[in-house]
C-alpha cells in the first residue's frame, strides 16, 4: 500500500506524526509512505523506515519570494514530484487550507479532519474522507486516531506507541563530553523561552558539561552569555538539523524550553526536563514512548524555578524518579 503523508510543519509537528506512521506500518503489511514535509524538517521524515520519499516543500521561502523566477521553476518541479505517484490514500494530517492544498495537487484519495476537528475547517471540504478527531487529546495521539481512522484498523492503547526512528551519527570531528546535557534554550516563539538569568542559575547546578546549541545570531548571543556564566557551558558550532539530532541522541540528558527539539530527544530515547512557561503540556508536552527513559514536562511556576528544575533534572540523570 502506498500513501501521501501531507505533515509539513512544525519540527514538533512532524515528530508527532512518527508514532502514527509506525503503527500504521505495524497494522498493514507492505506499507510505504512519501511525506510532504517543510524542506528544513525533512532530515526528521528520512529517519524513519517506511518512509521511501521525501517530497520537500519550500511555501516559507516561496512565499516571500514570488517575483522571482527560480521559485516558480521550484514549484513546477514540486508538483511534478507530488504527481509521480498514483496514491491509495492522501493523508492530510496538518488540517490547514495549505496542507489541503497540497494534498489536493497529488493523485489518490484524500482523507483528514472533519470541520470540528481541524485546524482551519475550511480544509475539510476538500477531503473526501473525513474524520473525528477530539481537539483535547495529545497531538501524538490525534495523528494516531486520525490515521487509524483513514486506514482502517483500531488504534492501539494510547500510551502505547513507538516513534519508530533510529539516532543519526553526531558530526564527524565534533568531539564530545561524556554524560553532556544537551541545554535547547531556543524556540520561535518569545512566550515560551525560559528567562535567562533562571537558566544561568539552572547550568551552574548540572555540575557537568552543557552543551548549548544556537540556530540564529540571537540564540548564538544569549548561549555565548550562558556558557560565560558557567564553567561547565560550552556553546556549539552551527550545525543544521541533522547533524544536531544526532548531538541530541547522545546526550546523557536534555533540558529546554517547548520546542521540536525536545520532542526529538524523546523519539531517540533520551531523558530529560521539558520547561513549559506558557504552553500546555496536556497537549503538546513531550512524550516518551514505552520502556523509554523518563521525561519530565513543568509546567507550573514553583516546579519552573531553577533550582526546582535543576532538582528534577538531576533526578532523571540519576534514573531516580520513582
């Protein structure tokens, strides 16, 4: 069986999507699966196994770009690549008018949320299968009702899942401590970075190394402060996504804000504190799959405190939560 994965953004977005497409695989024998993913997240969609093509989107970049000449030559290649294929089924698991436009550009059937589940309700109307799926349920567990929903099988206990993902080699030459936390001070997102002055205090009680990872010159400015503010800190070199996922999976423990990253250090089975000042974690909150280390999600004001944090943190180090 072949299907379309329409799951483009974001990083913790499509990380979400792994579970479903694993169990997916479990249920149905000789699934494959191409996924329609934002070019920068792409690296994420090639980890897993079933996934044969990934078709990278560009409608970030393309949209502040439409004057010129190149970006049309780079859609036409795009919808080329998403016609290649006679599909047995679309999955539009996004729920956005872009998402569905996309999934409406390639060949097969196209299912998702119906208007009170998705997103943009608009988008339902151009599925023709259309699903239920309750908005207060773990994004994890949306895409694995919605998927089982479209496919055809039972969806499994809910806190039984697995991401389904292997851990890529770290950069080649990058030499790294041993038992590092990795520290993901960095989101998008200004509401949900964890004051900086409360991470200083947080670094100086690991007492081991921390290593701090930057993705544009404000993050580089705030992680070179950091790192002066301990002797245990050491700021990273710029790395692009792949080459930090496979940093990430060889972190003795990851600590840091509501952010793609920290959902990915939980599908390489890494511990770790998940440090929610503003988002609830009863929907996104980092989740690890079965048998996996602990992971830890704060989110309230007393447990959000450095030393409360640095606690736990040394507590998931030492396997010592129970």
């Amino acid at each position: 069986m072949r299907i379309l994965i329409v799951k483009m953004t974001s990083l913790g977005d499509v990380v979400h999507m792994l579970p479903a497409l694993s169990e997916a695989a479990g249920r149905i024998a000789g699934l494959h699966a191409d996924w329609v993913v934002e070019e920068g997240f792409a690296a994420v969609a090639r980890l897993h196994p079933s996934v044969r093509r990934v078709i990278p989107a560009a409608l970030r970049r393309w949209r502040h770009q439409l004057f010129k000449a190149a970006t049309w030559r780079e859609i036409a290649a795009f919808r080329k690549a998403l016609r290649m294929e006679d599909y047995d089924l679309v999955l539009d698991s996004q729920g956005l008018i872009k998402s569905a436009m996309v999934a409406c550009a390639a060949h097969g059937p196209r299912a998702g949320q119906d208007a009170g589940s998705a997103r943009e309700p608009l988008a339902s109307r151009t599925y023709q299968r259309c699903y239920p799926v309750p908005r207060n349920l773990h994004a994890i567990t949306r895409n694995r009702l919605l998927a089982a929903r479209s496919l055809g099988y039972v969806m499994g206990a809910e806190a039984a899942f697995g991401y389904g993902v292997s851990t890529p080699q770290p950069p080649a030459g990058l030499a790294l401590p041993d038992g590092f936390v990795l520290a993901l001070h960095g989101t998008a997102r200004p509401e949900k970075e964890y004051p900086e002055a409360d991470w200083m205090r947080l670094i100086a009680g690991v007492e081991r190394p921390v290593l701090l990872p930057w993705g544009n010159p404000r993050e580089r400015e705030r992680a070179e402060r950091l790192a002066g503010s301990s002797g245990y800190a050491t700021v990273l070199p710029a790395l692009d996504l792949l080459e930090l996922a496979g940093v990430l999976g060889r972190a003795a423990a990851v600590v840091g804000v509501d952010t793609g990253l920290m959902h990915l250090a939980a599908a390489f089975r890494r511990p770790g504190v998940a440090l929610y000042p503003s988002t609830p974690p009863v929907l996104y909150g980092v989740q690890p799959e079965p048998g996996a280390p602990d992971f830890i999600n704060i989110a309230d004001p007393a447990g959000l405190r450095p030393e409360n944090a640095g606690n736990m943190l040394k507590k998931v180090l030492s396997g010592d939560l129970h």
